[in-house]
C-alpha cells in the first residue's frame, strides 16, 4: 500500500516523505505544483485541497496519509469534502500536522476554529488518526527575521525577553512517521513544544553563533513589529504573533520531551539554528 504525503515540499512534509521512504514504505508525494521527476519509492502526483476533484486519483490504492491543518486563514479548504473523497478512495489512517492552538477554546481566531474543525471532521470520518499539535515552529524565526538579517544584520523586536520553546520540523515529522508506521498511535493527539524555553534575544544569539558573527537586536514598537512580520505572514497572524510575544514577555514557555519519548532524538533550538545558517546569510 501508498502512504501519500501532502504538501509534500513544505517545512515538515519533506522530512516526513523522507522519514517514510527511508522506513521502507511506498510514497507519494503530492503538491499544487511538485517537483519534476521522482527517487525510486516515491511518486510525485499534482493535486489541490482547494480542488477535491483531484484528490481521487493522488489517493488511488493508498490506506495512509499525511495531511496539513489551516495554513492560510483567508484560504480553508472544505474539510468535508477532503474527508469523504478520502474514506471513499480506502484511506484508513491519517496523521494530521494541527495547531496548538487548537487547546484554546475561548479563542475567537480563524487559525484554532478552522483547525478544531478540521479535527472534529476527521474524527467523525471513521478513519484512525493522530493528531500533531505543535507550537512555535522553529522555521517561523526564518519567515520572520531572515531578511532583516540578511540585509540589515538586525533583528527588530518588541519583547526581546519573550519567551517559546521552538520545536524543529525534524522533530514534528519524525513524530509523524512513526504515528503512520508503528502501532499504538491511533487517536492520539500530541501536544508538541521544544525541550527548552528561549527568550526570543537568546535565539537570535544562537543564528548570530550559527553564522559566526553577533547580530543587532533592535527595540521596536508593537505597530512596527506587527509591519515588520506582516511583510512575510498574513496581517491577521502578524497580529497573533505580536501579541502572543507580549503575553510571553519574561515569562517562561512550557516545554515538552515528547519528540524525545517518542522517536528517540530531539533536536535543540541551537541545531536547527545550524541546520538553516544558510537561510540568514
């Protein structure tokens, strides 16, 4: 049988592609527009979320997927409709890359209300899941500071004592893999944070330390932040950022071994800082 990866060219897809193949399984990859050519084991198909009638023939003959949750607020795509063609082509496991944010039910956001609906779908579709509900990406600091950096050599920030626990894509994919390949990971939902609680100043220490030289940190208005990361994220989650960092100024993020307890390696904020030195230069 296939194991069918979407967004199969994004931050956690590709790890997770990678992670599947290299467990001997049969994969496919899937993307609005993926790459030309494919290894032996991995077949790369086109098809949309946004387009349920292309989903039918990327999901022929498979009975496992890896599937994203809400990526853009202004761009859901129809959850049921996804689920149905899903169940109706013979998929039996889905994993599921969701939010944290999911937890906050007072939350009145596109990102946890699209995400927790996405949820209840899959969990009334029959099918067994495993839900990834991971925090701050440690990527999010490339799409917020890697231009600034590269240009300026300074990072802009409100609350430079805010504190996260970045969690490395390797980790989330590596937890994905194992849920779509070994037993005992059906209708589990994994809440996932680094292993360490960082001031975001200290993270941008370790990219200066990855890169070999010290980078500026420059204090900036919450208005000027929210430009700031507006520039690369969507003005509504530019806004959740910037208050999210105000909330945590001084105050210590919670923190979780769970990459560790379940695949056995965990990586630090500092290696994925050396892993992406190339993405600030």
């Amino acid at each position: 049988m296939v194991a069918v990866v979407f967004g199969a060219r994004g931050n956690v897809g590709r790890h997770v592609a990678d992670g599947l193949r290299a467990a001997g399984e049969q994969v496919r990859t899937v993307s609005r527009t993926p790459a030309a050519g494919s290894a032996p084991g991995w077949e790369a198909v086109t098809a949309d979320l946004d387009r349920p009638e292309t989903l039918t023939a990327a999901l022929d003959g498979a009975d496992k997927v890896f599937l994203y949750g809400m990526l853009d607020p202004q761009k859901p795509y129809d959850i049921e409709k996804v689920t149905a063609t899903a169940t109706a082509a013979g998929i039996r496991q889905v994993v599921l890359l969701s939010s944290v944010s999911v937890l906050d039910l007072d939350a009145d956001h596109p990102v946890p209300r699209l995400n927790r609906t996405i949820e209840q779908t899959i969990q009334r579709s029959g099918m067994d899941w495993t839900f990834l509900r991971p925090g701050t990406f440690a990527t999010n600091t490339c799409t917020w500071w890697a231009e600034s950096i590269r240009t300026d050599n300074v990072v802009r920030l409100p609350y430079p004592l805010a504190q996260s626990a970045p969690v490395h894509e390797k980790d989330i994919a590596a937890i994905a893999v194992t849920a779509l390949t070994e037993p005992g990971h059906s209708h589990q939902a994994y809440t996932i944070y680094g292993a360490e609680s960082l001031t975001l100043q200290r993270q941008v220490e370790y990219i200066g330390e990855a890169l070999g030289r010290r980078i500026r940190i420059e204090h900036v208005s919450d208005e000027q932040a929210r430009a700031e990361v507006g520039r690369t994220m969507h003005p509504v989650v530019a806004e959740a950022i910037v208050s999210q960092w105000a909330a945590a100024n001084g105050v210590h993020a919670p923190t979780s071994a769970i990459a560790e307890k379940i695949t056995g390696a965990a990586h630090t904020y500092a290696q994925w800082a050396g892993d992406h030195a190339d993405d600030f230069r």
